[in-house]
C-alpha cells in the first residue's frame, strides 16, 4: 500500500463512522436529483499547479440511513475534481469529502435519487450462481460482440458503430481502453491516454505521471452511448497488442492507471471489467501480477462490477474469488459442465472465433457455424459472444487499416446477428433466469427454473440437435407438468407450433434437418389424478 | 490346451520336419493349379459316425523350399472333410496331413501356384506402421461401411446387398457371423451356426457340440461374392445382441467355434478379423476374456489377417500386440495423433455415427456430416467407416423388421455415399501409400510420401478447411521441390487446377466457402539453383 492508498483509507474509514454527523454539520447543496443507478456527480473547484494527479488525493463518502459507501473522486483537469457515485436505492443521500487539500475537503451536501429511468435496469451481477440478472432483478443473458478499437475510430467511424449495436443483437462489447496496434490495426487513434508533448516518439506512451482528460472524456461519452442503447461495456483494462510501450510499464503506474479508470467509469452502470484481453501474451507480466491488478479493481470499485480477465492459451484460474465470471477463448463446449461445476460461476464463451474470411483460422466461420456455436453456448448453460471479421477485398492482408467489425466496428455484413437476434429474443422470451444444461443429455438441452413457480418442474426447456436429424423422438419431459411444443429452426428463423400439450414422454415427429430445435414452455402444473 | 490341442500341436511339428520326405513317399493327386491368394482346397473322406466335430482332428503342413505353414483342417457334414490353404508364393508346392483317423492322416501330395487372378493383390496387412497394403504391396485405404446382419436376411435381399456393394464406394464390410437380435433386428434368419433339433426354443443355441455346415456354406458364398467384387469382410465374431444365447456359452465352446471358423475362413483372402463389436456390452465376458480368444485368433490363423477388437465405451488396449489396429468408436479427431502415437498402428475409425434420420443419436446424421467426419478421419492419417439408417417411415421405430442398410444392406439413399466414392478416387489417384496428418497443424492436412522418391519431399499434402473459409491463405508447401495445386470441394465433387506449380510459401486465393479442400501433388523437385 503507497501513501495514498493509506491517506485514503484512513480517512474513508474516519469518514464512514462519522458521515451523518458530518452531513448535518454543513449545508447541503442543492443538486438536481438522479435517477436510480444513474451517476451523481459532485464538481469541485481544486489547485491546478504541481501534479494534481499524483499530489492530491479526494475520495467522499455516500449515506443513506445505516448505509456508507466511499468512492474515488479524481482530478478532471484545469481545476476541475469530480467524484462519480452511482445510487442503487432510492431516497436522500448525504455525501461528504476527505482530501489532502483543505480546499477539496470536508464538501457534503444531499441529493435525491429518484426511480430510475425508463429502461435502466442497473448494473449486471452474479445471479442464481452462474446466471446474470440487473441489480432490479431484471435477467440478463449476456449475447456479446467484439470491437476491440473501436473508440480509437474517430466520431464518425464510431458513430456507425453505435448506429449498428442500436439495432443489432448485441447487449455487450468487448472494447479495449488502451489503443491497439495489431494485424490491421495500425492506425493512431485521436485520443491517448498520457498526455503526449509534441514530438513525443511512437514508442513511448507520454507522461505516464499524468492522464490526459480528453482521453477519458472520449470514453465516456462512449460508455453513455453505450448504455442509452442497453449495451454492456466489458471494459478491457489492459491488451499484449502495443507498440506505444502502455502495456509495459511498471506495477505502480499501472496501479495508478487502475484507480484512476475506475474512479472515473464505475459510477457507469454499463462497465464490466475485463482485466486483461489474452492475459498470457503480456509478456512483461506474470499472472500473479494481473492477479494483484484484478485484486487493485476489485478493492477499489464500490458497486463490484462484473469482473473477469481473458487469456489466449493459458486459462486463468476461474474459481478465485478474484473474478465474478469465466471470460473464455475456446469452443469447446463438451467441458462446460466440468468448469461449470469447478467454477460455480456464469461462463462467458468470449473468443469462439469469428464469422469472417481472413486467412486466420480464428478468422473465417461460416455465418452457420457461428450461429451453432451460439446455440451450443447457451443450451451448455453458457452465454457467447460474437464477433466478425470480413476482408473487403481478398489482398487486404497487406492493406493497412482495413475496417474490421471485430476492431473497428461500422457495419455487420455477416448472417449470424440476425440468428442471433433471434436466439436472443427467443431466450429472452422464456421467462426464465437462465437455461442450465442438462447432466448426461442425450440430446442437448438446457432447463430454466418458471417464473412462477420456481421450485417446480421446469418453465422452459430448450433442445437444440445440431448434426442430429431423428425424425421422430421421444422426449423426457417432466411428470406432472404440462408443455406446449415448438420446433424451432435456428436458421431459417422460424417457430412452428405442435398441437396440443404435453407431459412425460411425448413423441414428436421431426423435420429431418439437422440443427434444428425444440422450446417446450409449461403452461400449467399437469391437473391432478382425480381419485 | 485340451487333448486334441495337444495331439495337433505334437502332429504339426513332427510334420514340420518331416514333410519332405513325406512328400516324396506318396503318389502326388492330380490337383488343379491354383491362383496365388486363393483357396487351394483339399477334399478328404472319412467317417460321419460319431461326432467328429469334437472328436476327429486335422490339419496339414503346406511347404514351399525352405516355408512350411501348418493349417487346421475341418468336418464339413457327412463324409467330407476339408483342408484350406491360401498360398501366397508361386510354385510347386507340397503338403501332407496329419489326423488322429489314420483315414484322414498322411494323404500328401502337391500343387502349383500360379499368378493371382486379375485384380486380386492378396490380404492386406499393416504397411508404413500406421496405413495397409496388400500382399502385393498395392496400398489399401479402407473405405469402409457397416451391415451387421447382411448375411441373415435371405438371398434376394443379400443379393441386392451385393449389387449395392458392387457400384458403391465401399472396400470393407463390417458384419457379424452370429445373427443379430438388436431394435430393428427381429427377424429369424435362415441359418443358425449351430444344428437346432424340431422344436428347439429360440432361446436356445442348438447343439453347440457340432457346427451347422449350411450356415457356413452360406457365409463362404457371400465371402467369396464380396472378394469378387474387391470388398473385405470384417468378420464380427461375437457381439452382445443377442437372443439366441450365442453370446452367453463357455469358454470352450467359443474356443472351439473360433477354431473352427478359423479353419473354414482364413484361407479366404479378404477377411479381416473382429473379435467383437462393443466387446465391452457382453456382459457374460470380462477383458481377459476377450484377450483370451483374441489369442485364439492370433495363434491359429497361419495368415495373421488384419485383427481387432471394438468396443461400446471402454476402450481396448489397442497397443497390444494382440490386435493389429485399431477399430474405435468415436469421432474425436483431436485424439488421433495422440492415439496414433500410443498404438502405432493405424486406426480404423469403424463407427463415427451414422448418416440418417433414427431417433438414437447415432443414427441420424446429415450426410454432410458424415463427409466431413471422412474427410477428417483422413486428414488425421486414420482411416472411416461409414453407415446408413433412414427409416422409411417415421413411426417405423416401432416397426419390427424395418430393414436399414446398416443392419439388414439393401440400397443405400444417403447423400454420403457419392461423396465418399470422390474421396476414395482421389486419395487413390494420389500415388502415395498413406497420408500421415501433419504435427500442429494450423489446417488440418496430412502428407504421403512420393512413390518415386519415398525420402524426399512429400508427394502429395491434403488440406481439408473444415468450417473455416479463409479468402486467402499462404501454404507452407516444403521448399525444394514444385507442386501443381487443386482446389476441391469434397460436397460438390469438383477439383479446380490452380494455374502454375509451387513452392515454399505459396498464396492462394479461396472460395469464401466452408468444407472445402486443397491437394498439393509434387510435379518434380525444384530445379537446383545455378551457382
């Protein structure tokens, strides 16, 4: 622990006993009210000289009757400090402030948090063990999408990447905080984290001792936009793919970076924290460093927003309490109920490749072949991710700065997001808090708990036959419960009703084609035997 | 070993030795010549009092130059008895017999060998370590299919079985001895292998101290049918559906059957040798057991044919030397190389599901996944079996006697079977004797050897794309030597020449489609560069 990191803790400490007290003391401001999980933000007037963002350190702690949260504030620039605080319970909240200046210090004041608005179901969290549901109860299945650049685009370019998500079927991105230089990726982006002085040389990443505001001011806007069309940010803090030296600088810096992020994003009730894309190939770090920066977040974020770092050959250790959830490159879906069962946390398939045609064996599925991996996520008790990756023309290997969905963003020419749009709305259809595969399925199939009737048999059960073609099976079905049938093509998009309801074994005759599936959705507990 | 074990043994090496001038001693009987890899066929007449299945032993010492080869001989029903000999060298060769009937003993006498008929290059055996050849060092590829239960369902449907067989892609023909009592499998068939008495249960084996003659005339007749037309038998000799109690008798009655089947089969040159199918779904026998009679099997076949055992989900110990390959099922390619690693010996994938539409997971896949399952199983160096089950009509799960091509033969409807004759031609016209899958591959391919310079660099490299569809990839083809280039789609069945020869790193631009396949043949060694 440095001494700010004492500073701080003390007197959060101090804070957190004597707030109320504090809170009455001093006059409160009179700030507009805010909407549940929306954030409050609290400006104050501070110093600009010497290094504000290493001098001074300002944190403030949130009331609500028996309850103290402390966040991070952070100097804005100029003289500019901000503290961000996100309320997650409705009524008046007393704030007040602890600084090493006297000027940012002891600043309280009141606001009220009101209904949330309309749509906003607040930050995503664990739920029903590997399951994810809003802090409103809300049920969230993660369908996610990669673009890993592409708020280094500039305002056009990004702007038709929020026109797509805002109609696509994406609810989460995959997007990294720190620009990226990879195979087609070799442009410089308009914002850069450190503030560059003219002539500053490509390699270095600038002065590391300060943040440059506008960077993070960039992201933000980003991360509102994100969250005005419902879409997850899974923030990834830190990616092998460099060439301005932000990925190797020492422990401390990087801890700094850290506080400073989540200072400024975690009142956001769209972040998600991904420590690290392919942790493994940072080779200047070992794990137990990327273990002690998820240790940083997880210390630091008031609201404990979900938290996972993703590896390319060597997979983290997901059963530490370091991470909420597994974030995982690979398809192989026949070890989902072993990690399931080792982890006891939700499991994110978020590198499964790609739709696209680049030369790159992660690069080219087919549109098909995507959409299966999709199915055999979520029927696995899994959620996936996409992402895509289509070459313009067949020579743009050698062609810098080709747009590439899975970077940049822009526009989705692949087939699978419509079947992914479908398979969303279908799931989101079930009235369930999510599917959990089935042990020792002969056949795959997911089962989810009914919304009425949790502890009964199941409310939905979801099949999903890929290269299998029976024309007719006998399904399981629970006793004592009724279903009605569908049989669901996945990539025509169609949902085909069966006549009548069903309980226990119920033979169904089949199309006989293959990745074809069956929604049974119970519509009541089976009429008892009358005796 | 039993009394008449041990007389034979005692017989056969005093025979050894003495066989020259045994030779020698008798008139020579006037025999016409045989073909080498046919059956020469030594027809004795003794006693039918008794029972001389159990009680007359023979056999006879074939010897050519400095070669002597011991065989059992067999009763046949009424006064015959039979010796059968499968030469494999041209020339005059000599036998002489040996009995515990002085009837039966020392009958001597010669025959020539001539050239093998036109298209049969004799039994294959294990070549190259990991692939097959027959005796004449022509490589085989198995191309195999399944008909358990084609011999027991009356000759107009063996008949049509055999037309199918005739015209279709297949070389090898996985088929049980014993008829089959299976779902689908409920008919009696028309021979038994052991005598039934008026009257005996069906629950009953028969008389299991004698052989039923009939049975095996019929069997040799659709062993000798599938050698015409170039098909091997892979004689299934126990297997678990049953109903008959054929495969619930002692150790000493299956002993004897094996013996005797031995004695019967083995000089038929296309019969291959499969212990069981799902050995591990006899309930009545342990491992041990299995391995026991597979030394039967091994001790007394004087051609050592190809021999393997199959299981249902313990894997058999396939480094044994008991076994010359193995037969699994499964289709994990993954595993190949390790397995291949392990065993060293080929793999035959014999089930890898069916193309179908049954309602049981093995049995209805598309026949595009039954290619692609092919085709993986070669570019893995390992070789496929294939299978067919379409009802004809859907309720026919509860129909008794639906016939299915992969019990009952018949005609085939699947859309596999072309496509599996495209791949056979094309690895055949590949003049290599076998593709080993190369190490980590990034595509899965597979390499052979070039038959005019087996040390040099590969003659042909096989990829196979699988789901990926790269618009473009660069080939690491070896340095040093030129190869012509063809790009194939295995579903279409078209083979497009790339224009020009290449070497080392060689770019080409694809089909944006999945499933698709490259072939690299070797046109010549690169010219040495001038100096």
């Amino acid at each position: 622990m440095n001494r700010r990191e004492l500073l701080q803790l003390t007197s959060a400490a101090a804070l957190t006993t004597f707030a109320p007290a504090i809170a009455e003391a001093v006059s409160p401001t009179n700030h507009p009210a805010t909407p549940q999980y929306d954030a409050f933000e609290l400006v104050l007037e501070g110093p600009s000289s010497g290094n504000p963002f290493m001098d001074v350190t300002l944190s403030a702690t949130f009331t609500l009757d028996h309850r103290a949260v402390t966040v991070d504030g952070f100097y804005d620039g100029g003289t500019t400090y901000r503290v961000r605080f996100m309320p997650d319970t409705i009524g008046q909240w007393s704030y007040a402030t602890t600084s090493n200046l006297p000027a940012l210090s002891s600043k309280s004041g009141t606001f009220t948090c009101t209904a949330a608005r309309a749509g906003e179901h607040g930050p995503v969290a664990v739920a029903r063990t590997r399951h994810f549901a809003h802090a409103d109860g809300t049920p969230f299945f993660p369908f996610g999408t990669t673009c890993y650049a592409w708020v280094h685009q500039g305002a056009p370019y990004e702007q038709q990447t929020l026109d797509t998500l805002a109609y696509g079927p994406f609810n989460k991105i995959r997007m990294c905080i720190f620009p990226k230089s990879y195979e087609y990726n070799h442009n410089e982006p308009e914002f850069y984290p450190f503030p560059r002085a003219a002539g500053t040389p490509i390699s270095s990443p600038g002065d590391t001792t300060r943040f440059d505001p506008a960077f993070f001011h960039h992201l933000e806007q980003r991360i509102t936009d994100l969250r005005a069309i419902g879409v997850q940010a899974d923030l990834i803090l830190f990616h092998p793919y460099d060439r301005w030296g932000f990925a190797t600088l020492d422990a401390e810096t990087h801890g700094r970076y850290l506080r400073y992020t989540v200072a400024r994003l975690a009142a956001f009730s769209n972040v998600w924290w991904s420590l690290a894309n392919e942790f493994d190939l940072v080779r200047s770090k070992t794990t137990a460093d990327f273990t002690n920066l998820l240790h940083i977040v997880q210390r630091y974020d008031p609201y404990q927003h979900m938290r996972s770092i993703h590896y390319s050959h060597t997979m983290y250790d997901y059963a530490s309490p370091a991470v909420t959830h597994a974030s995982i490159q690979t398809y192989d879906f026949a070890q989902a109920p072993a990690w399931l069962a080792a982890w006891n946390k939700p499991i994110c398939y978020d590198e499964m490749q790609y739709e696209g045609d680049l030369p790159s064996r992660w690069g080219n599925l087919t549109g098909q072949e995507m959409t299966r991996r999709f199915w055999l996520a979520i029927v696995n008790g899994c959620y996936p991710t996409h992402g895509e990756t289509f070459l313009t023309h067949p020579d743009a290997a050698q062609t810098d700065n080709e747009k590439i969905w899975w970077s940049h963003g822009g526009k989705l020419s692949g087939s699978s997001p419509a079947r992914i749009a479908f398979l969303r709305k279908l799931l989101e259809s079930m009235n369930t808090s999510g599917l959990d595969a089935s042990p020792n399925p002969y056949y795959l199939n997911a089962t989810g708990p009914s919304a009425s009737d949790p502890k009964g048999p199941p409310g939905s059960i979801l099949y999903y036959m890929d290269q299998h073609q029976p024309v007719q099976y006998i399904f399981p079905l629970p006793e004592g419960a009724s279903y009605k049938a569908e049989i669901i093509d996945p990539w025509e998009m169609t949902i085909t009703p069966v006549e009548g309801t069903h309980t226990g074994k119920t033979k169904l005759i089949l199309p006989k084609k293959p990745a074809q599936a069956l929604r049974f959705t119970r519509v009541r507990t089976a009429d008892p035997v009358k005796g």
